[in-house]
C-alpha cells in the first residue's frame, strides 16, 4: 500500500477558482441589486470600492491583486508594484505563500507576459485564497486593474428620518 499523495491537478484547480469566482459574482450583484453596469468608484489609499445601486451606495472592501498593461503585455501582481499602496501587496501574502510552497511560478513571479487571460487566472485564483466574495474589473486606458472583493455591506444611513 502506498502513502504517496497524488499531485493536485492546478489545472482543474485554477479552473474550479474561476468557476467559483464566476458565482461568487453573480450572487454578491444579485444579492446588492447590482446587476447591469451602475456607476462606482474605487479608491485604492482606503481599498473600497462604492456602487451607486437604486437603493443607496454599497460599499466593498477590496484587494487590488494586480494591474495588465496592453502596452507592455504583461501582468504585474500588486506586491512587486511600487505605486500601489502596501496594504494590497500584504493581503496577497497568503496568495503568494501558497504559490512558493506548491511551487507555482504563476503566483511567485513578478510580472507574467500576457494579458486578460492570465491575469483573470491570478484574480481567480487570489480570489480562491482570500475566500473573496467575488471579483471586479476595471479598465483605464491602457491599465486594467484586477480586484478581488472581501467585503460588501449597505451602509447605514447617516441622518436618516423615520416618519
């Protein structure tokens, strides 16, 4: 008899982060009236992330895993990216832990040559690690930033009158 353990598949593993991703996505805009495209803003310095939904703002706590540049090609996870403020590098700490101990290049390397794609799989897969509500993607020009969200909650409201 055996006691050798079987290597996971990461593939079918990556996959499955994405297949997971995908509902988490569906049911955190069913569940907050967020389906369609309604305004937001996101604010890297506070990691939020606010819907205007129909019914008043829906606030996000966020994790921006990294950033695509159509430019350049690649993907550059936010921990090797100076500009982005530290508190996304250090939430994917557990992200990039993981890769170092399965030996997975795809989450300890830098920057990765390709695009939407590859950086889906990372979000996804960062996604998986930070058992994130979901994720969200957002293009400015040239840059594509890649969340993953955390956290979402109505805020109460501030002033409100009962009659």
């Amino acid at each position: 008899m055996s006691t050798q353990q079987q290597a996971p598949d990461w593939n079918a593993w990556s996959r499955e982060a994405v297949e997971t991703m995908v509902r988490g996505n569906a049911e955190w805009q069913r569940k907050f009236g967020l389906e369609g495209s309604p305004p937001y803003h996101w604010d890297l310095d506070s990691a939020t992330l606010t819907f205007d939904a129909p019914l008043g703002p829906v606030l996000a706590t966020i994790c921006l895993v990294g950033t695509t540049s159509d430019s350049e090609g690649s993907f550059l996870w936010s921990w090797a990216n100076e500009a982005i403020p530290r508190q996304h590098g250090e939430a994917l700490a557990a992200v990039h832990e993981f890769g170092r101990e399965n030996q997975l290049a795809l989450l300890t390397t830098p920057r990765i040559q390709g695009g939407r794609p590859e950086a889906t799989e990372c979000l996804c897969i960062a996604g998986r690690l930070q058992r994130a509500l979901g994720t969200f993607i957002d293009q400015r020009g040239d840059v594509t930033l890649y969340f993953t969200i955390l956290h979402m909650q109505v805020p109460a409201a501030k002033d409100r009158l009962l009659h």
